[in-house]
C-alpha cells in the first residue's frame, strides 16, 4: 500500500496520513539525525512535517528553536521547501521567559515575532499550518481531564489572537491556522468567532490520541467531523508507551520515558495493564504493538493525519510501515473491549 493522503479541512491541500513529527531533533537526535528521517520520510511518500518554536523537547533555553533551525538547514540543502506541507506553532502563556524575553502570550506583539523568528530559523518566507501550541487560557489540557474554573484568569481574548492570524494569512506568511491542546469550548468559539469576523478559517486541532488516551472523542471527535476540522493525532504511541519498550519495569537507554520522568503519565498502575492487554492482543495476531496502536488511530473518521515521531530509523520505518496494516474486525472489537474495562487511564 502507497502512502494516503487526506484534505487539511476545507482547503485543497493534500497531506500525507502520516506526518513526520520533530520534537526530539536537537536533544534526543543530532542533526544528522534529523537530515536522515527527512530524506527516509519523503522516499515513503510522506509530505507532511509538524514542528515548533519551542522544540526540541523538554523546552529548554539551551536547545530552543534547534529543531526548526535543522529543517531549515535541510531546505536550503535540498531546495524543496515547495514539496513539502510544513506546520509550526506559536507557544501560548508559559510562564517561560527565555523565548522573547518576557512570558509567552498569544496577543499581536508575541505572535509576530515568534513568526518572524520561526521563518528565519526555517529558511522560508510562509508556513502551511501555524498553530496555537496550546491555549493562552487555563483550562484543561497537557493531561488533565477536569476543567476547573478560575475567575481570575486574565487570558488574551480569542478574537485578538484571531486577529493577528488573520492578518498574517492575508500578509501571505501563513496559508492556514490550526489549534492544540485545546477543548470542544475553545474550538468551537474559535471557529464561532472567524465565522462572525470573516476571518480565515481553522483547519485542524492537535490533541493526543492514542490507545490508551481516548479523550478526543467525547466531544471533539464530533467537532472535527462536522466542522470539517480534523484530527492532527500527536501521542499515538503515548511517548513510546505503546510500543511496550517499557513493560516489565523495562527503562531502555536513552529512551525518552529514561531520560525525562516527567512524561511518564502513560506508565501509570492502569496504563501498564491496559498495555499489557494491548500487546496481548497484537501477539495474538501476529501484529507489532506499535503498528496496531499507530493502524488503529490511521482508522478514526475525525483523523487528518497521525503524528509520528521517532529516536532512530529503525522505529521510524517500523512506524510509517502502520500504513500498511489493516485491522480485523476481530481485532478492532477486542480493541474495544479493552478500552471498555479502563476507558482513558492516560489522559
């Protein structure tokens, strides 16, 4: 099977089902790393890359902004920048400095400059997706499921930063805008707003999504489908999780659960025995854990593309290699069966 490709919500852009995510590129992988997954993932017909202002990861000052310098580099050796669906995003109120000078916000001043920083890291005057990173609100996202209400939240109103969007795809900087991290709310009043405004329209929503982290479908799963506003899966493998490298009470060397405890929300009492079951199951169809977790989510009618990310070239090709697997009826009921017994235990 040749790679698929789906529309980025109502536009006439076509990406790839799955795209090459780039967060560990500067602090888990070199750039030469980073140069061979590019060159590997175009040969596999993939046209899609998601990357950040705040990459690589875990954010740190150091290694700021590395990740996008690499395909940058990339595209001024390879003199492709046309062939390939880039997206990027914009970091929402943080609390860190160390980006701009001063917190991170979603209002015109930070937005600007974060894009104008991000073009010259990646050697190229527009981007094809620029994405909210997550929220300038509190709400409930990064693995919390509750929403908790605080009065004193003092977040950038949503037209303002619609606003801004605007402005830069009329400038010609950004073709479309997208969001993550973000909620069924948010989404929906986002949408309601560039609606009222005659602002560019939003095209897809990054969340996690994954066998173990179903949450997207309570509420948004119905917003992407009906909205035409879909799913840009990232997690499909819960960090790794689900690839059961971790089973076992195994810590692999240098892998990213190893080396960053505070990603460990899918190793959880009750994420371990679900993953216990998921990698039951795929043996006993002669399936690899982290293709049938990956095939499974290329399956979902809300998704527009699954984001896959990888340390080393093995993993990648064993990943991209998901679009090839085609899930039995039997095995997709058993799926949900196990998901029925302890529905999202990482959210």
């Amino acid at each position: 099977m040749s790679m698929q490709f789906k529309k980025l919500g109502k536009t006439d852009i076509k990406i790839s089902l799955i795209c090459l995510g780039t967060m560990t590129w500067g602090e888990q992988n070199t750039k030469e790393d980073a140069f061979e997954q590019m060159d590997y993932a175009i040969d596999q017909g993939i046209n899609f890359f998601d990357t950040a202002e705040l990459y690589a990861v875990p954010p740190r000052k150091e290694t700021y902004g590395f990740t996008e310098m690499y395909i940058g580099e990339w595209f001024g050796k390879k003199k492709n920048r046309d062939k390939i669906i880039l997206a990027s995003k914009v970091a929402g109120k943080s609390g860190m400095t160390w980006m701009r000078g001063e917190e991170t916000r979603l209002d015109r001043k930070n937005i600007t400059l974060a894009l104008e920083e991000s073009l010259k890291r990646l050697k190229t005057d527009y981007i094809d997706l620029y994405q909210l990173h997550w929220p300038d609100r509190k709400t409930n996202f990064f693995g919390q499921l509750g929403y908790q209400h605080d009065e004193k939240d003092n977040s950038i109103p949503l037209e303002e930063t619609l606003t801004v969007l605007d402005d830069l795809v009329k400038q010609g900087k950004i073709r479309c805008i997208g969001i993550s991290n973000e909620t069924a709310w948010g989404a929906m009043k986002l949408m309601e707003i560039a609606k009222e405004k005659n602002f560019a329209r939003i095209v897809s929503i990054q969340n996690p999504y994954n066998l173990l982290n179903r949450s997207y479908e309570v509420g948004l799963a119905e917003v992407s489908i009906r909205e035409e506003c879909g799913l840009l899966a990232y997690s499909p493998l819960g960090f790794g999780a689900l690839s059961g490298k971790y089973l076992n009470n195994q810590w692999p060397e240098k892998a990213r659960l190893t080396l960053f405890k505070e990603f460990t929300r899918y190793l959880n009492p009750i994420a371990v025995k679900c993953t216990e079951s998921y990698e039951k199951l795929a043996k006993e169809n002669n399936l690899k854990l982290a293709q049938m977790a990956l095939a499974y989510v290329n399956t979902r009618a809300f998704l527009t593309s699954n984001i896959i990310g990888a340390t080393n070239l093995e993993q990648l090709k064993e990943n991209i290699e998901s679009i090839n697997i085609k899930l039995s009826q039997k095995v997709i009921e058993k799926i949900e069966e196990i998901h029925k017994k302890n529905p999202n235990p990482s959210p």
